[in-house]
C-alpha cells in the first residue's frame, strides 16, 4: 500500500497535470535524454543500446523523453505515470506513435506485474515514492543484466543536503506562471541510497554528480547507474580469521512458500539463521537453539535434515560449516535481543540480495547448486541419508 507521504505526492501531482493542461503548457521536443538542468551531465549513451529492446519510463509526465527513445533510438518504450493530468497531455501527443505505449497506474503496482524490462530509466522520479516499496519492484521487474539508471535530488535549492535516514520530507513543486505545491520526498545521501539499491539485488556501477551551470543555485542531482546482477556476489564479513574455538558453525535453510530466510549482519552481509556449535550440543540441537536464538522461530531436532560437511580456510583456520535443511517450523522471524543479525526477510531464488556471507553462500549452493551465487570454494562432502533438493 502506498504510505501517507505517497498519497500526498499522488495529489500533489494530480494538481500538477491539471495545472498545466488549463495552462496549454507545450513543451518543445526533447533532443536528448535531459538528466538534470538543461542538458547538462550525460545523455542516453547510459542506457546502453536500445534498438528493438524493451524499456521503461517510470514517472514520465509528458512523455517527451519516451518520445525521444522511441524516434531517435528505436526503443519499445512503456511510459507510466500515476498523474492523470500528465498522461492526458502525453495522450495528446504521442498517442499514435509506433513503438510507444502510455499507461496510467501507480509505479509499484504496474512493476510488480509488469514482465522484465532491458532497461528501466527514471528523470527525477524516484525520490517521490518509498525505496523501500520501490526498490525490491523494480528489481523484480528488470531482468537479469538489466540496466537502471535513474537521476535524485541532491541537494536542494536552499542548500539542503541530503538525509541519512529512510524517511520523507517536504520540498516545494514550483507551478510555472506562479504558485507552488508541497511534496514528500526521500533526499538521502548517494551511500545510503547505494546500501539500498544492494540490499534489493542491485549492483551500483557508478555514481555521477549533477550540478546547475547557474551561480548561486544550490540544486544538485545524482545520476545513478544500477545494474541487476546475472550472479550474485559474497564477501567475507571481516578481513581477520575466526578464532579457532569458533570454527565449527551451522547454518539453516529456511525455504517455504514466502522464499528463503535471510538476516541482515550489522556488518553489512545477509546470511542464513545459524552460529558456532557449542560443546555437548549435537549439530540438528544446535541448527534449533541458533534459530531461536536469532529469529525466535522454533524448531525440532527431528525436523532437521544435515545436508552435508563444507570445509575452508579463513585466515589459516580450518572452518567447518554444516548447512541444515529445516523442513517444518513455527513462528514469524523478528530481531532477537542481543544478536548481531536481524532485518529478517523472505527471498525469492532468483532475487536473492548482494553481499552474502560467505558461509551461506557456500550453503546454499550445497544445497541447490544450479544458483547464481559467487563466492570463494569450499570443499564439499554431501550427506548420503541427508541430501535434500526440496
């Protein structure tokens, strides 16, 4: 569902459109793909090439830009905004034009349905909606390799910077002949920004600062170039090596109807529920206590299922990981008192998030290997009475 501070953008530029089509306002055709102040930074080249391939304009008011792709470049562009005074003008202009389709819809409801585009591209339209009802659509409406890039605000004209929490705040939408509307936007910084984008499968490939030629204007904007990743990647958590009473750990695949269960480390990787086996603790007791522990989600011994022995070298320590197959459970999985992991989330296969653990990424593909996870060998030994590929 859209939140309060959506709703009052969707208004807010429901006055916009209709403000413009009492106007007559025309503008001239695009002659470029304009990412910030009048053709200034980079023009479609960003996109990559776009004959014949299928691409999306999200929040595209008049369309003039999807005009551009379409006629210049021999895109097939879909253009969607939620104004209706918007796709009106647009409908009037470009509405016989081969190659371009308008649609009128919320931008997270039609991405969720949408089948995946080559390349999604947005002109200053994405700090109007929540990242996170955005991002994880967007990333599930483009296909793998795809291409995103999308323009924010920076800095605004009064000199505000940017914020480095998740949350909206006001910012004037000027009318042209006079007057003005007051928006919520997400004016966040390019690194938390870049943590988000990671978080929902999205690889930043570079960042480009977008300033005005005007002395005295403190506007500026970010270009961001996205990709989604054909594989995903791992990382080590630190660069140090486990001490050595901690080298024996499990980890639980959780996999239901919802997806996968991921936790975020405080260190920035998502990994599986899972921990050190303690002395006198058999490995299915321990893949139990560390779930409960973590995720306050119960299970039994019985309805654990040993997939197998995983060895490595971190640091010159033998680590020993034993990925755990969990086949029944009770419970929903919240943030635990004291745990460095949390921000439990349920994944699809084939949108699983950037910068897994590396452990879990060695387990999960033990347990499915046909995934598209990277990450460092392991030496494998599979459990003949445990093998699970359910």
């Amino acid at each position: 569902m859209p939140s309060r501070p959506e709703a009052v953008n969707a208004e807010a530029w429901e006055v916009y459109g209709a403000h413009h089509l009492r106007r007559g306002t025309v503008l001239p055709e695009a002659a470029g793909l304009d990412w910030g102040f009048g053709g200034g930074g980079p023009g479609a080249e960003v996109l990559g090439e776009l004959t014949g391939r299928r691409v999306l304009d999200l929040g595209c008011g008049p369309a003039r830009h999807a005009a551009h792709l379409v006629r210049a470049h021999g895109a097939l562009v879909d253009a969607v905004d939620a104004s209706p005074g918007q796709c009106e003008r647009a409908r009037a202009r470009y509405g016989s034009l081969p190659g371009l389709r308008l649609v009128l819809a919320d931008a997270v409801e039609y991405l969720r349905s949408a089948e995946p585009y080559d390349v999604v591209y947005s002109v200053n339209a994405v700090p109007y909606l929540d990242p996170h009802r955005l991002l994880p659509a967007l990333a599930g409406a483009l296909r793998p390799g795809g291409r995103l890039c999308f323009t924010v605000l920076h800095t605004n004209a009064r000199g505000d910077g940017p914020s480095d929490r998740v949350r909206a705040r006001p910012e004037i939408l000027r009318l042209a002949g006079g007057g003005d509307v007051t928006v919520q936007m997400w004016v966040l910084t390019p690194e938390l920004w870049t943590e988000l984008l990671t978080e929902y499968g999205l690889r930043v490939e570079r960042v480009d600062v977008l300033d005005p030629p005007q002395d005295g204007n403190q506007a500026s904007y970010r270009l961001f170039q996205v990709t989604r990743p054909v594989r995903v990647s791992s990382r080590p958590r630190v660069g140090r090596p486990p001490v050595a009473h901690a080298a024996l750990g499990v980890g639980a695949v959780l996999y239901g109807p919802r997806g996968l269960l991921l936790g975020r480390h405080r260190r920035g990787t998502w990994e599986l529920p899972g921990g050190t086996v303690e002395p006198g603790e058999s490995l299915p007791e321990a893949v139990v206590r560390e779930l409960a522990e973590e995720t306050g989600i119960e299970a039994r011994p019985q309805d654990v299922r040993l997939l197998g022995t995983l060895l490595d070298d971190a640091g010159g320590v033998v680590r020993v990981t034993v990925p755990a197959r969990v086949t029944a459970w009770r419970g929903e999985p919240s943030d635990q008192p004291g745990e460095s992991v949390g921000r439990w989330r349920w994944f699809a296969l084939d949108r699983l998030p950037e910068q897994l653990f590396v452990c879990s990424a060695q387990a999960l593909t033990a347990w499915r290997p046909h995934l598209p996870i990277d990450h460092a060998p392991a030496h494998y030994t599979p459990y003949a009475t445990g093998t699970d590929d359910s």
